[in-house]
C-alpha cells in the first residue's frame, strides 16, 4: 500500500512539473500535433506526389538520430544526477520528471 501511495505521489508530482515546465519554456502542447497529422493526412490524400525516395528518407533518418542522440545525452544526464541524490522518493520525481521528455 505504501509503494503504491508514494507511485501515485510521483506521478502527481511529474505531471505537475511538466505543466509548469511547458508554461515556463512554452512548449506546444500535445492538441497541436494532433492537428497537424490531420493536415497531413488530409493533404497527402487530396495530393499525392511523387518525390525522388532519397529525399524523404535521408531527413527521416537524420530526424531520427537526433532524437536518439538528444534521448541518449537526457537519459545520461538523469543517470548522473540520481546518483546522487540519497532520497528514493525525490530521486524517482527527478528521474520520472527528465526521462518525461524522452520520446
């Protein structure tokens, strides 16, 4: 019981950080992307073109890479930082609060 208050505890305290994070770096929200793959469905169904297929996967990949590397240098920094931090319930908010950003 005490595990599953202080999970519920955690997942308060992330959700409310990220909130004040996106107010505080004014980040989009999640509504937007939404909106903008319908656009881009809409569009590739009314107008399918033909593109050369090495310029589409080339910023693809590129795209991807980079998510992995900025993944990677985030999930290393939530390492090093955790490590030193001795209290387990602020160490799992920390920790919950970097990881929140991977994708």
């Amino acid at each position: 019981m005490i595990a599953l208050c202080e999970q519920l505890l955690v997942v308060i305290a992330v959700q409310g950080l990220r909130r004040q994070a996106k107010k505080f770096l004014h980040l989009p929200r999640g509504e937007k992307k939404e909106e903008e793959e319908k656009e881009l469905v809409n569009e590739k169904a009314i107008v399918p073109k033909e593109e050369p297929p090495q310029e589409r996967t080339l910023p693809r990949v590129k795209h991807a890479a980079t998510n992995f590397v900025l993944s990677s240098a985030v999930a290393y920094l939530d390492g090093r930082l955790c490590r030193h931090i001795p209290n387990t319930l602020v160490r799992r908010i920390v920790s919950g609060f970097l990881l929140s950003f991977v994708e």
